[in-house]
C-alpha cells in the first residue's frame, strides 16, 4: 500500500518551479510536532524568566523598603511626642503598603520566599509595638462598654469611695496597659461591646481579659489583638494586618485580615479571611471555616485594608508544633459546613 504523502513544489535556481516531490504525511506531522515542541520550549523559557525577573524585582524592592521602615523606626526616639506619634503613623502606612506588596507578589513567589517574607513582615509589626510603647507615654485608657439589655451599674447605696466615678454609667477605666494609640475592651464579663468604624479605623486594638462577651468591631483597624479570652463572641471587619491571639478558650472569631497568628488557644472556632498562611502554636482543638459576616461598608472596609475579597487562604495553616511531613496536624481541624454559622446575632448600638 502507498504511503499517503503530500505534493510539495520545489523551485530551481532560477526560481521556476519545475519539479513536484511527494513528503508522506508522517514526515510533515513529525516536523509540526517538532515545531510546536521549540515553541512550547520558547514559552516556557520566557515564561521561567519573566518569572525570575518579577522574584528579582520584589526582593529588591521588599529589601529596600523593609530598611526604610526599619531606619523610621529606629530614628523614633527623640524627645518630641508629636513627632514620634507621626514617624510612628508613617511607618504603620508603610507597613501596610508593604504586606499589601507581598499578598499582590505571591503568585509567583516560591514558598520559601514568601515563609521569608511573612516573617520579616512579623518583625517589623513585632517592631513597631514595642517602638510605640517605648517612645509613647501611656496613660489611662476610658472606653464605653454597651450592653444590649440594662446596663450594668453600681446600686447608689453600694458606691463606695473605692469606686471611681469613671465606671458610673457604663464605663470602665483601664490602667496604664493600653496607650492612646491603642483602644478596645479589657477587663468585662457578660456584656455586649461594640465600637463603630470612625473609633477603630487603622487604630491597634486590644480585647483582653473579657469573659462570656459578645463583641462586634464595625471598622478597620490596622492590627487587633485578642488575649485571655474566655466563652466570648468576637466579630471584627477586615484588619489591616495582623491579627494576634493567644490565651483564648472556648471561643468563636471572626475576622479578615492579612496575617493571623494564634498561641496557647484550645477549643475555638475561627471564620477568617486571610491572604497570607494562618499560624498555630501550642494550640488545641481548634477549628476554621471561611469568613462570613457582613454589615454595610464592610466592602469598603476590605478596600482600605487592602485585602482581596476573593483571596481567601483559611485553609493553609502551619502549625508550628507539628513538623510531621504529609501528616496533618492534629491541633486543627476544619469545620463541617453542616456545622458552620452562616447568620450572627445583630447587634447595634443602643437606642
């Protein structure tokens, strides 16, 4: 049987085209396959070193402002307060532009790179607090805790010199441990707490020593810190950065943010957001499911932090005291969707 084959004209030296030769159709497909094979090469190639190229451009650039956030820090210590809040103000921007840089950079970043890259971004945060309250005077911090019911007062005839005025009509004064800069609850049992978006916007927030509360943060605040929590409700809008949590039991979170790093916690229930990897240590019993929570502005809200509201990595946790390969942790577990909340209480403000 003839091979099929296709005519193909050759011309001569003079360009007349004179003679026909017959090329089987397996030579023509080995060639188009041979073709197609450099150009796949060409691609990836190009591909590899446009690749290169963007992890060349954010080193350098991650470098270079991770030593300008780093030289504003260190160059907070003068004397004059105004001017050290506003370094202090500069370098959180900063911060913040620069973990939005990172998220943005992480399609084609190497896992090692960005694990480097997180943790740079931990101590310049890490940094940052420990500046603030080095250079900051701190003084006593008066916040408004509201109760959905009645409020919790002292009775007339119990009020005693020992009480301070400021905790008459719901409000609770906390020591030195919160600076101005700094603004949240400590210190409350079975109250509802609640602060709106202009109380917390990009503000440090602190929540701790709060048992059996139910808390609901309408805003964005640049980092927000949740420690020795006990049996509480905690609801927060997206936070800039990082989200702290240690000492926490019996509990359920909710938040977006950029980075969550979470210690010494057992028995709680976290729905996040996050654009980077969550991190556990020395924990128990804990459990994740996807953020879900809104009220209005809450989409503006993810735009000033600078999250993406459809990137969302609640499944990639790194349990730090479990370093068994291809076996998962079994400090954290997922929750099943049969078991997850999909609707929370409202809460208000009160009328």
């Amino acid at each position: 049987m003839a091979a099929l084959g296709v005519q193909v004209n050759v011309s001569n030296d003079d360009g007349e085209t004179n003679t026909a030769v017959n090329v089987p159709e397996s030579v023509l497909r080995r060639d188009q396959a041979r073709l197609e094979e450099v150009e796949r090469r060409r691609n990836v190639k190009e591909s590899q070193t446009v690749k290169e190229e963007k992890s060349d451009f954010f080193t350098s650039t991650f470098t270079t402002e991770k030593a300008t956030i780093e030289e504003m820090l260190s160059s907070s210590n003068h004397s004059d307060r105004n001017k050290a809040a506003k370094t202090l103000e500069e370098a959180t921007v900063k911060i913040q532009q620069l973990q939005k840089f990172l998220n943005d950079s992480m399609l084609f970043l190497t896992q090692y790179e960005i694990r480097q890259a997180q943790a740079s971004m931990q101590k310049l945060q890490s940094a940052l607090d420990e500046k603030r309250e080095m250079v900051l005077p701190k003084k006593k911090f008066a916040f408004r805790s509201r109760n959905a019911g009645a409020s919790k007062q002292p009775e007339p005839g119990k009020l005693t010199t020992d009480t301070p005025a400021s905790e008459v009509g719901g409000t609770v004064v906390v020591d030195s441990a919160i600076s101005e800069y700094q603004c949240g609850f400590s210190n409350v049992e079975n109250q509802v707490l609640i602060k709106q978006a202009e109380e917390i916007q990009q503000r440090d927030v602190l929540l701790s020593h709060l048992t059996n509360c139910k808390v609901r943060l309408y805003g964005c605040p640049s980092t927000l810190h949740i420690k020795n929590i006990r049996s509480c409700e905690i609801l927060c809008g997206p936070v800039s950065s990082s989200v702290f949590v240690d000492q926490c039991t019996d509990s359920t979170l909710v938040f977006p943010c950029q980075q969550l790093r979470t210690h010494n916690t057992t028995a709680t229930q976290i729905y996040v957001h996050v654009t980077s990897r969550a991190i556990i240590e020395d924990c128990r019993e804990v459990r994740f499911a996807p953020f879900m929570w809104t009220y209005p502005g809450i989409q503006d809200h993810f735009n000033v932090a600078g999250l993406d509201p459809n990137k969302n990595n609640w499944t990639d946790v790194d349990d730090f005291n479990w370093l068994a390969a291809g076996t998962p942790s079994p400090n954290w577990t997922v929750i099943p969707e049969t078991e997850r909340i999909c609707s929370w209480d409202f809460v208000g403000p009160e009328s």
